[in-house]
C-alpha cells in the first residue's frame, strides 16, 4: 500500500476516533487536545523516521484543570478503542518508553 493511500486510511480512522476520544473525556472530566498530527520534516525533535513525519500520527492530550495528564495508563482505554479501529494502529502506551498520548499507523514497522 502507498503511503498516499496509508495516510488516506490513517486520516480517516482518526476521524472516527477523535469524536469517541473527546466524548470519553468529557465524561470524565477531562478536557481534550490534539497535537502533532504532522510534524514537519525539519523539525528537530523526535525521531528522525517518526510517523509524525509521515502524517501516520497524532496526539490526544488529556487536561485535567489545564494540567497535561502524563500517566500513560489513564489513555488506555483510548487505545484500545485506536488500535479496534484498525489491525495496523499502534497505541504509544504499548511502547517500550510508553507514550500514552500517541496513536499512530505502522509503517514498515515503525509505530
Ligand atoms: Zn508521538
């Protein structure tokens, strides 16, 4: 598959998921962001291969009275909703650092 066609894909699932994930906030009291949906190729953190880079990814961050929620374990449950959207979707809670803020598409095994 072209990565045309993956970012088509991508897009359209986080259309599908951004509306669960917002409302799922509200019901519990947090407030929703999105961030890094496309970072752009001379930006100069991350890593070099990121699938930000690539428009396969983005971040949901979680703001509980303003303050970013850092603990990974508490987006669980919007990664499971992410990665039942699709075989290929990655959930930044499941990496060996764990970046519960990330959702993203694989791409030539990068997540
Ligand atoms: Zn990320």
């Amino acid at each position: 598959m072209s990565l045309s066609a993956k970012q088509a894909e991508f897009t359209r699932d986080w259309a599908v998921f951004l509306p669960y994930a917002i409302l799922w906030a509200d019901r519990h009291g947090y407030r929703l962001v999105m961030e890094e949906t496309y970072r752009h190729p001379t930006a100069t953190h991350g890593h070099p291969n990121s699938t930000h880079r690539m428009k396969l990814a983005g971040h949901v961050l979680l703001l509980d009275n303003g303050e970013l929620v850092s603990d990974s374990e508490v987006y669980a449950p919007l990664g499971q909703r992410w990665e039942n959207i699709h075989p290929d979707n990655r959930w930044g809670g499941r990496f060996s650092s764990p970046d519960g803020c990330h959702f993203s598409r694989t791409h030539n095994g990068i997540s």
